[in-house]
C-alpha cells in the first residue's frame, strides 16, 4: 500500500523519517507516547521532549482531562469575547498570590492573555512600545508646556532671557529679545522633532529564543530562525549574558536627550531631558533553547539597576522556565530578577489547551493598551479555566510539585554527572535546573569514524543519537538547534525512578558508541 500524501510539513516530517523519528504515536500518558507495532500492540515511547516544556504535568493528565471534559459537556462558554471573565480574574489572582509570595514586597500585576508563547512576547513587547509612546507624548506635553510658562514669565519680565545656548547644536547666540526667544524655542522644538523620530531601542541576549513570529523572531538570537526575516522588523540589539557593564555601554550609546526650558533662579535655562529611545530588555532567567545558560544573581541585579536609571521595562521570559519547572514558580525568582513584565506560556495551558499570558506590574501597565490589542480566542473560556485548574493542581499542597520539580531534577542531573564523570571523552557538560536539562556531548567534528564525523560536521550528530535512543531504548529526546551537540530533557514532575534508569541505560549505551566509535550501530540500532 502506498503511504498518504504529506500535506502538513511534508519536508520536516521527510527529514524525521530519514532518522526513523516519523512515528505516528496514538495515545498518550504521563511521560509516555505509544506506537503501535506490526501486531497492533501499543509500544510505549518515554517522552523527554515534554511538549517542548509544556507538559510539566504530563501528557493528559487525568484532572485536567476530566475538567475539560465536564467543561465541554455541560456547556461551558468557550467564546463569549466582550463580556465579564470571572475565571480570568482568578488565574490573574492566582499568579499575583505567587508572585507575592516569589517576589515579596511586589506590587499587583495586571494579566493579559494570549495565545501561544511568541504571541504574549509581542505583546510584551508592544505594551514595551505602547508606554515608551505614551511617555515620550507626555514628556513632548510637558517641554510645551514649560515653553509657555518661560515665554509668559518672560513677556511678564519675571524671568530673563537665557544666556547659554550651548546645548542647542549649530552655534545661535543667546536671544537678546522676546522675538529672538521666539526663534529659540522653535530652533529647540525642530531639534526636538529631529530626536523624537530616534527608532525605539529593545535589547536581548545573544543566544536568546523568544519565539518565531514576525516580531519575536527578532529577538531571537539564533540566524537560522531570525536572519531570513530581518527586514521585517525592527533589528533588536544582543548583548552578551552575565556581561551587564557591556549592557550598560551599549545602553549608554542609544541614550537621547532632549532639550527643555526651565526658569532658574529667574533665569530661563535650558535643559536636558533623557528621551525615551529605549523600549525594553527581554531575558530569559535561563536561556533554554539557546542552550541551557543560567543568569547570575549579580547580572540580575545590575541590569535591574541600569534599567531604572533609564526607565527601561524589563521583560522576563517565562515561557520555558515558568510554571515551576525549575524548583520555584518563577525561575526568576531564584536569581532576584524582578521584571517589569513577565511572559508564561507552555504548561499554562496543562497540556491540553493553548494559552499564554503576559503580566505587567501595575505600576508600568497602560489599561487603554486593553483597546489596542486583542486576539479572537485569548483568553476564551476553555483554556483560562483550565490554566486555573493547572495552577490549582501546581499550587496544592503548599506547590509540593515545584519541591518534585527541584526533587526530580536533581536525581537526573546527579545520574548525568555521574556519566559525564565515567565519559569525560564523550559528555562535555551537564547543564540545567529542576526539569529544564541539557546534556552537552564533546565535539565529534574530528572523530576517527568518518560517519560520525560527518553527522558532527553536518550538525546532524545529536539527530543521529536521538535516532538511536528512540529506536534501540525508546526514548524520545529534544535537539536544540542553536547547539547542535546538545540533547534537551524536559519530562513532566511524574518522571519515576525506573525512567530515569531507563534514561541512564540508553545514554551509557550511547556514551560507549561514541567512545568506541561504532558507527555501524549508531546508524542500523
Ligand atoms: N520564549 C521562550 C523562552 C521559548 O522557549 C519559546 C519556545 C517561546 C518563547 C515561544 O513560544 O512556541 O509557544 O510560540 N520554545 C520552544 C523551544 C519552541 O524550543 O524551547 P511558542
């Protein structure tokens, strides 16, 4: 019989297949994903890859399913746009009980939901633009303003003339009449002008992944998934992690003044105002994707500071690292970074249903942003009440799941140390926190066998060993395509004692293919 023609990604699922990694599974379980054999009978698969981090609890998650079900048996609203959201303001309610309890001292978080990840970034990011153009029509308001009062006062004769014009560029003298003040205050407003077209500024982190959409794609670090699409947006600046006195030098060089008139001791002065150019930072608090890279508490810190000197929103991604995965709710709550905004995506939605969200501090929120920026299905009925049963199911019992998070983690990197201890010549690093790993094997680039050699050269090797781990052990793990020497193990907190053997059986099996350098078994398992 011939196989169906491919219509969804035709390409990607050919390229899956040439590592035998096209597997249609047809049910699915805690960590587990079952195929079905040449005899019908359910093979089950042990699932690392977790949804790409969305399946914190697991696959279908018995609670989660039923709540659904009862949800959609019984009739519930799933869109009623334009209308109260009770069960919305409870997820709000929850999250501010956890960021109270993670960030004590913080203030109350307003919430806006979306629909997947990349898309509560861009909403991130044009709440970032949204305030930083409220702010500059606000301050261009005030140097108006003040321009009047300095003009009246002066025609009044309670204030003289300025006498300094030299942070005016271009030489003018100092007015020696009221129509010569005339013509500095127009001079002042045209060179205004000129610096308020300066473009927004957002920075990010070199290696950083905030999603693949026109926007968030920009700050994405990876070329692969960013440079095709540059000229579709605004080109973000990458600042290298953990480095914040080179983040302050780069901040530093897109600082813009404007000028102002001020009356001084009776005097009109002119002065500088720091203009708005920059929009925003977006960090993750470990960078996932871009290959498990943790912040410091001392960049935490720093950047915290150089951003309220110039009033620049931090925006946390916590798309990956949220929802407890690392021990804590907030992943950033572990280095101190206190953000702006927040992003969560992924496991919000339990497994089961899409949503995301982006929450603002209320202090920096802009409410009108609420008539500016909508989707069809945010925040619908179905996915925000079992977000809400999610983070119920997360938070009970004093949030003993971000204690197994932690618990669980710390068994699996201590079984991966362990092995990078007996391979030094095969693993080069174990890296990550909670439920958020990555294994890291040494460069194969100029290995004796030429068949791994050239998988390493291809940046194919970690395909090839994922290949070989789904067929020969069955498990399934996660590629990271900025570093293609890693393998990423994200499981759901269920992960047991006996998967994780699984797991160390499967890596020992592979660890001595690369020492050993038997290609033959790595390609035909
Ligand atoms: N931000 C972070 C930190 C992410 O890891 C991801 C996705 C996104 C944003 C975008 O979320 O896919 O729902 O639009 N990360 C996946 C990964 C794809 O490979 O870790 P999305």
């Amino acid at each position: 019989m011939n196989a169906p023609t491919r219509y969804a990604e035709a390409l990607l699922t050919g390229m899956l297949g040439a590592f035998g990694l096209d597997v249609e599974y047809v049910r699915a379980e805690k960590n587990s994903l079952y195929y079905l054999d040449d005899t019908g009978a359910e093979v089950p698969v042990l699932d690392l890859v977790g949804g790409w981090g969305s399946l914190m609890l697991g696959h279908n998650h018995p609670e989660i399913v039923a709540y659904a079900k009862e949800l959609l048996e019984t009739g519930w609203p799933v869109h009623s746009q334009h209308s109260a959201h009770p069960v919305a303001d409870q997820v709000g309610a929850v999250l501010n009980g956890i960021v109270g309890r993670e960030f004590p001292g913080a203030e109350p978080h307003s919430v806006v939901f979306a629909n997947s990840g990349a898309e509560a970034v861009e909403a991130a990011v044009k709440h970032c633009e949204f305030d930083r153009v409220l702010r500059m029509k606000s301050l261009f308001e005030q140097i108006e303003w003040n321009a009047d009062v300095a003009l009246t006062a002066l025609r009044e004769g309670a204030a003289a003339l300025p006498d300094d014009t030299s942070l005016l560029p271009g030489d003018m003298p100092a007015p020696t009449t009221v129509e010569e003040f005339g013509a500095l205050l127009g001079a002042v407003a045209a060179h205004n002008l000129e610096r308020a077209a300066t473009a927004p500024v957002f920075f990010a982190l070199e290696r950083a992944f905030h999603g693949k959409l026109v926007g968030s794609t920009q700050f994405t670090y990876n070329p692969l998934f960013r440079a095709a699409f540059a000229s579709l947006g605004r080109e973000v600046c990458f600042v290298p992690p953990n480095d914040a006195a080179a983040f302050e030098d780069i901040l530093s060089e897109h600082r813009v003044t404007v000028l102002d008139v001020e009356v001084v001791d009776g005097v009109i002065t002119l002065v500088e105002r720091e203009f708005p150019a920059v929009a925003g930072l977006l960090v993750e608090p470990i960078q996932g994707e871009g290959g498990i890279h943790a912040l410091t508490p001392e960049f935490a810190a720093r950047i915290r500071e150089i951003c309220d000197e110039v009033r620049c929103p931090i925006v946390v991604d916590e798309i990956q690292t949220g929802m407890g995965r690392t021990g804590t709710f907030f992943a950033s709550s572990a280095i101190g970074l206190v953000g702006d905004a927040y992003v969560l995506g992924k496991s919000l939605g339990g497994g089961i249903a899409k949503t995301s969200a982006m929450l603002v501090r209320q202090s920096r929120y802009r409410p009108e942003f609420e008539l500016v920026h909508s989707s069809t299905f945010a925040k619908d009925g179905f996915s925000t009440a079992v977000a809400l049963r999610t983070l119920e199911l997360l938070e009970v019992d004093d949030g003993a799941a971000y204690d197994r998070a932690a618990e669980r983690g710390e068994r699996i990197l201590a079984m991966l140390r362990e092995l990078a201890g007996a391979y030094p010549d095969v693993v080069a690093d174990v890296r990550g926190k909670g439920l958020l790993i990555g294994l890291e094997f040494a460069d194969q680039s100029q290995a004796a066998s030429p068949v791994i050699r050239q998988k390493a050269l291809a940046g194919l090797l970690v395909f090839q060993l994922g290949s070989y781990l789904q067929l020969a052990h069955h498990i399934r793990t996660g590629p990271t395509a900025s570093v293609p020497t890693m393998l990423r193990i994200e499981p759901s907190i269920y992960i047991s004692d006996e998967e994780i053997d699984q797991l160390r059986t499967g890596l020992v099996d592979v660890c001595e293919i690369l020492r050993h350098q038997d290609a033959l078994t790595l390609i035909h398992p």
